[in-house]
C-alpha cells in the first residue's frame, strides 16, 4: 500500500516538473498504475547493440523496442532502427551479426 502511494507521489512530481505535454500526460497517468502486478504495468522492452562491451566507452549502433501490454508482447509494435556511427563493429559483429557497411546507413542521431 505505502509502494502504491509513493509511486503515485513520485510520478505526481515529476509530472509537475515536466515541461514536454506528451511525457507530462504520461507522468499523469503512471501513478495509476497497479506496479503491483505486472500484467497490469505496460512495459517498453528495449534491446541496444553497440560497437562492443563497454557501454561507457562504445557506441550504439542498433535499437529496438516492442511494447508488451496486459501481460502479452504486442507483436506489431515491433520497431529497429540502425544507427550511424563513427566506429567500427569491430569483433562485435560476431555477436549482433551488423556489418560496417550496414550501420553506414543507420540515422544520425548526433
């Protein structure tokens, strides 16, 4: 119960602090979430690749994300998008299987 409350406060606050009106919405509404069981919280799943292991040091070359809703992965809410980087994959492609030329293409988000 105290949980409950303090999240409602929380997400209260910060909503107040928020200058952005989609993420002030947002804010608004999370403190009426049940974050007690999770088939009642919306979740954003989200994987990152990078140029390799240290995420202090390396780069992003890939996001994706899904939303999973009511305890289920919605599967057209799938998304990916490469992202342009200055640094080579590396030995890191062994891993999330992204070639340089390939992140050439991504967005810049700089």
């Amino acid at each position: 119960m105290l949980s409950r409350w303090r999240h409602k406060k929380r997400c209260s606050s910060l909503a107040g602090k928020c200058i952005n009106p989609a993420l002030k919405r947002y804010l608004e509404a999370c403190g009426g979430l049940d974050t007690g069981n999770i088939v009642n919280t919306p979740i954003i799943s989200v994987d990152l690749e990078l140029t390799g292991l240290d995420a202090g040091a390396n780069k992003i070359i890939s996001m994706g994300w899904v939303l999973i809703d009511g305890g289920r992965i919605q599967l057209g809410s799938s998304r990916h998008l490469l992202i342009l980087s200055d640094h080579s994959v590396g030995s890191s492609a062994a891993i999330h299987e992204l070639m340089d030329n390939e992140v050439a293409e991504g967005l810049d988000i700089t």
